[in-house]
C-alpha cells in the first residue's frame, strides 16, 4: 500500500524535517549538557565517599595499634578516646550522606552501622576504665575487613556510574551529530527543491511569454503575408523591396512557429521513433553524417515536433560553423543511460562536428536568449530556445566547445 500526499504536504515535508532536525540538535545538545553535569556531580560524590571511607580506614587502624600497644604496655594512650570520637563521627557522616544509596548496597551500608555498634561495644568500654583490651582487639580485624569490603563497593559503583555517564553523554553526542547530519540533509533538499522549482517558474513563464507572443503576431504575419502574396512584382514600385519584405515575413512566420514549439514543447504530441526522427533531419542537409544508435533506443518514441526542431537546429548551427571546413564531419550518437542512484533510464543524444569551436567566453553565452555570433537571414530556434525546449520535456541540455577542436552539444531525455 502506498502512501499518497498532496502537492502542499509535499512542499512540507522538508521543513518540517528541517524543523524537526533543530529540535532534535537542541534536544540532544541539553541532553549531553545534563549527562556532563550528571557525570561531574557523580564524580564529586564519588570522591567525597572514597575520602571520608580512607578517613575512616586511617582512623581505624590508628585505634587498633593504640589498643596493640596498650596490651603490650598496660597503658592507653590518651589520644585513643579522640580517634574512636573522630572514627564514629566519620560513621556517621557517611550513613548520613543522601546520595550514598547511590554508590552502596543496603548490606554495606548495614556492614557501617554494625560497625559503629561494634565499635561502641568493645572499644568504649576500654575507654571507660574496663581491663578487658583482648576482647576489643578480637573484633578489630573484623571491622577493618568490613571497611576494606565497604570502601571497594563503593569505588566499584562509582567507576560503573561514571562509565555509565560517558556512554550516555557519548550517545547523546551521536544523536546531536545525526541531528545536524538530518539538518544538513533537509537544508540541502531545500535548496534543491526551491532551485527546481524556481527553474519550473521561469520555464513556465517563457512558455507563457512565447505563447502570448505567438498567439499576437501569427494572425497580423498571416494578413501581411496575403497582402504581399497579391501584389505584383511588376507592377510594385521597388522589386527588390518586395522580396526583401516577402522574406521578412517568412522569418517572421518561422519565428512565430518555433515560438509555438517553445510554449507547447511540454505538452503530449506526435511521438516517433528516435532512428525515424534523426534519418528525418539528416536527409534535409547535405553534410555527411556518421550515425550510430544502440538497438535499445532504436525504437524509444520521443516526441517527434520537438526534438526533430532541435536537432534540426544543431546540425544547422554545425553546417554553418563548419562552412569554411574542407571535410565537415557530424557524428550523432544514442544510447541508453541507466542512473543507478536514482533506478531510472534516459535516452543521450549527442551530436558533434569538426568545427572550428568555441571560445570560452563565447560558449558561456550561447544559450542567452538573443545571442548571436552571425548575422543573416537564418530564424531558426536558436541554442536558447533548444536549451528552453529540452528543459519543457525535463531533459538536460549541454555544450562542451574548444577552439579548434569542434563542439558537441548533449541532449538527456528521461524514459
């Protein structure tokens, strides 16, 4: 099944993703602010955890050598009753903390508490005139297993986080980059399509221009045409004059029809064969062609009023560029041109002479409309209207020129 949009839906669809595209740059971009932050903050609680249980850690062994030496000697040092105080405070602070669930288990967080129970148990007792250090010393290394045990959990849960943090903010990065990617991509279909469709309104508006003017000149041309049709040369006052005039208004009429072509080039017509169209341009003109045309697109129908014109045209403009040449020599190619990108075929049309070519800054001018490089009687469509032309038929039109080396000129047609 497939899904059809109108026209207007169409045009949207590319600012809407461009639209979507920014939010999304913005989105991810807040996203990797808050997962650094997150990560920071992480980092400064982690640290604090591991300092106050390294305090801890220091203050424990500190009281196991006093209660060492103290059953050694029978004496207890008097700094001994400070470092238990500072031991349980620095217990406490840590059970206190908000974030520490964050970075350890309920068990080590119960192995703290048993801790500060142990500690007031076995070591406050001593402190308080109790001869009994042995047992004190007994429940020691206990606690420091517990400690070392507590003070690893959290090192541990600390390192996953922050990895945990670099990951996200790292996908958060991946995701701004395929925003901007997305962006970039709708920006650039943008442009294409506002290019395209500027094309399509100027090509409409020399259709319309063409057809305005042809449809004002061809029936004024046709009255003058008869007037002059009945007057007598013999009885005219200037022969001369009137055939000049006869053949101004044959110029006239040409130009009035190729007009024609040019304003209605887009619309269905006659279609013919493309070897029927080509065999029909070259009998008409006296150089010699070298023809070649792949079996493919022998028979592809191509709208024959049209590109029977433009060809016409080309091999014109060679003929007489070629004028001064000894050995005038036009090649016509065809073939078949698959555009695997897009899966479609068009139809390329070349046609190339021998001739003396084109300058640079020539070439560059040649499809302006009005531009000439000779005077004379010639009216045919001219290399802007066969430009205009292919364009009507969305085909591409191309000249490639070097002096003294020949020109040749590419028509594409899409199948």
């Amino acid at each position: 099944m497939k899904l059809a949009f109108s026209p207007a839906v169409r045009s949207a669809l590319p600012y809407l993703a461009l639209g979507l595209a920014l939010a999304l740059c913005a989105w991810a971009f807040l996203r990797s602010e808050q997962y650094r932050a997150d990560s920071d903050l992480n980092f400064g609680q982690s640290y604090e955890i591991q300092w106050r249980t390294t305090q801890i850690r220091e203050r424990l062994a500190r009281v196991f050598g006093a209660l060492r030496l103290a059953a050694a000697t029978g004496k207890l040092d008097p700094d001994l009753n400070q470092q238990v105080f500072l031991l349980d405070t620095n217990v406490e602070q840590v059970l206190r903390l908000e974030y520490l669930p964050k970075f350890l288990k309920e068990r080590d967080m119960d192995s703290l508490r048993g801790m500060q129970a142990s500690l007031r148990a076995h070591v406050d007792h001593v402190l308080n005139g109790s001869n009994n250090i042995d047992d004190a010393l007994k429940s020691m290394p206990d606690l420091e297993q517990r400690m070392y045990e507590v003070s690893g959990t959290a090192v541990a849960h600390a390192a996953m986080l922050n990895q945990a943090g670099r990951i996200a903010a790292g996908a958060s990065r991946n995701r701004f980059l395929f925003a901007v990617a997305l962006a970039f991509f709708a920006a650039g279909y943008i442009f294409i399509h506002l290019r395209n469709a500027y094309g399509r309104r100027r090509d409409q508006q020399l259709r319309s221009f063409s057809a305005l003017h042809a449809h004002m000149t061809r029936s004024r041309v046709a009255a003058l045409r008869l007037f002059l049709d009945f007057q007598d040369e013999g009885n005219f006052g200037n022969a001369d004059m009137l055939k000049a005039a006869k053949e101004a208004v044959q110029q006239l009429e040409s130009i009035t029809a190729g007009l024609a072509n040019i304003a209605f080039a887009h619309a269905d017509g006659v279609k013919e064969p493309l070897t029927t169209i080509i065999n029909s341009v070259t009998r008409t003109h006296s150089a010699k062609f070298d023809v070649q045309v792949t079996p493919e697109v022998k028979e592809i129908q191509l709208p024959a009023v049209q590109i029977r014109l433009v060809l016409d045209e080309l091999v014109r403009n060679a003929v007489l560029a070629c004028s001064q040449e000894k050995s005038l020599r036009i090649e016509i190619k065809a073939y078949a041109q698959r555009r695997s990108l897009l899966h479609s075929r068009r139809v390329v049309i070349e046609i190339t002479d021998n001739g003396p070519g084109m300058s640079g800054e020539i070439l560059r001018k040649v499809t302006t409309p009005f531009f000439s490089t000779r005077a004379g009687s010639h009216t045919g469509l001219g290399l802007a209207g066969c430009a205009h032309m292919i364009a009507a038929l969305k085909g591409q039109f191309s000249i490639a020129s070097e002096l003294k080396r020949g020109t040749a000129v590419s028509i594409k047609l899409p199948l």
